[in-house]
C-alpha cells in the first residue's frame, strides 16, 4: 500500500551540539597529543549522528512508523490505538532526542514544534516535527476516528510541565545552595591552634587533632611533595584540606595554601599533617612551638 504520508526532518540541533561539542574536545584532545581520544571522540560523534542525525515519520495503512536515523531506534504505532492528536508546542528544556517529559515520552531531533498522541490506555507519546500540521492531517485521514487534541489536554500537559520546571529549579537552588555552603566553609581561613598536649587544625569541613604524645617528627618543608590523587578533601585552586595522597609520604591530611610555603609537616604514629598559616613567618612559629612541645 502506498504510503499517505512520509517526511524526513534533519536533526539540525543535534548535528550542531554533536559537532560542536565532540569536536571542540577532539581538536583539543588532538591538541594535547592525546590521538586516541580524540579518535574515540570523533567515533562517538559519527555514531550520535548516524543514530540520531534525522527524525522520518511515515504512515502507510493505520500504521505509523517513526525512526531516528538510519532506523536502529524506531517505532511503530498502530492508529487504531490512539484517540486524539494535536499539534503542540514543546518546552525548550525537554531537549532533543528521546526524553521523558511530563505528557510522557517524546522522539525529537529538532525545533520545539510537536505532535502530541493520546492513547486509549491514557498514554501519550510527542513526536517531534517541522509540519506538524500535515502531520496531524495525515493522522487523521488514516484513522477518522481521531478526535483533535482537546485544550484540556494541552492544559494539563503545561500545569505538569510548570510543576516540572519548578521541582527541578527548587532542587537546583537547593544543591548550589548546599555546594555554596561546602565552599563557604572550607574557604574560611584556617585556625591553627598549639597546646601544650594537643594541636588542633580547623579548616571548616575538614580537622585535626594530634596528641603530643602521638606526634614522632616535625619537619619544616620548603616545597611540598607530588599530589598522587585527594582521597577524601576539598581542592580549588591552591586551598587544599582533607584527605590526600603525596609521593614518598603516602596517605594524610592537608590543610594549606600550595602557594604559600613553606609547610609544617607532622608525623605521628597513625599518618601525617601538612599545614600553613597564610604568613610564611606565622608558618615559622607554629613549626618553633609546635618543635618546643615535642622536645
């Protein structure tokens, strides 16, 4: 049976982010001498493209059939099933490609007009078009029986939408403010306190506290050792507090500016500290008080 309505819509949005972002990282991967990632780069690209570089909607009989691509994602839809379509308007932030959104699933490789499927079951499904108009027409000529999407529908698809967008915004404010908390505290300055039994660092999230009796060495470091890898801290920039692991020294806790030597480097019967003060001469006097308890 000859087909009522066949229509290729060219992924012009994932072309574009596909191209522009694997290959941006490629030229710079390639850039860094790292080929084989650059490869590895340029062949995830070719597969994106090739998988998700155009959308073909074709309706032949009551059946429809959507493939992205070369056809290794598809679907076919049986007419008889569904009770309405529509032409409808899809937000920005659902993107492209396959998404969950809240009218249920939808296949889109471009733009934001769409056309919304309702199905007997209470299902929907948006299939992502730039004539959605002569899509819906199609629609309805193979299937008569398919009502046009009412405003009710479309209604409550935008009321779940709002209520989406502002789920994810509320969680969004709530992790940045929560990460922004983190940040506060380990960026405040450390407070370097030495007794006559005990030294106590604070670096916000991150502290220490040695015995005197438990330190075997004080040492005053010019330079600070390799970084192998953080185990469990904070990093950025030069600040560094928590739980790393430097060459020759193996696992310990660092509480220091990398670029304000020099260092106070505690040994002790179960690892190591390394500190300083943001003065290298204040650094100086805690490595002096802290070898006077020692001695």
């Amino acid at each position: 049976m000859p087909a009522r309505y066949h229509h290729t819509q060219v992924g012009l949005v994932i072309s574009l982010v596909t191209v522009g972002l694997l290959g941006g990282l490629g030229l710079w991967f390639l850039w860094s001498g790292a080929a084989l990632l650059a490869g590895v780069l340029a062949c995830v690209g070719v597969a994106v493209l090739v998988a998700f570089g155009a959308l073909t909607v074709r309706i032949e009989g009551t059946q429809l059939q959507a493939r992205f691509g070369v056809g290794v994602i598809r679907r076919r839809i049986d007419l008889g099933e569904v009770v309405a379509a529509g032409r409808v308007r899809n937000r920005w932030y659902y993107g492209w490609g396959i998404r969950l959104t809240p009218s249920g699933w939808m296949w889109s490789t471009s733009g934001l007009d769409a056309v919304e499927l309702r199905f007997r079951d209470g299902r929907a499904f948006r299939l992502g078009t730039d004539e959605p108009d002569a899509l819906v027409a199609a629609i309805r000529a193979a299937a008569p029986h398919v009502e046009a999407l009412s405003a009710e529908h479309v209604a409550g698809a935008e009321r779940g939408a709002r209520a989406a967008l502002l789920a994810v915004g509320g969680s969004m404010v709530v992790v940045l403010g929560v990460v922004g908390v983190l940040f506060a505290l380990n960026l405040q300055p450390l407070e370097v306190s030495v007794g006559a039994s005990e030294l106590t660092v604070d670096g916000g999230i991150y502290t220490a506290r040695v015995h005197a009796d438990q330190i075997t060495e004080v040492t005053l470091l010019e330079q600070l050792p390799p970084i192998r890898r953080r185990t469990n801290g904070f990093a950025l920039g030069g600040t560094l507090r928590g739980h790393f692991q430097l060459d020759g020294l193996g696992a310990g806790r660092l509480f220091l500016q990398r670029d304000k030597p020099p260092f106070v480097l505690v040994r002790t019967s179960l690892g190591y500290v390394i500190f300083n003060a943001e003065e290298p001469a204040r650094t100086r006097e805690l490595y002096e008080a802290l070898r006077g308890v020692t001695r």
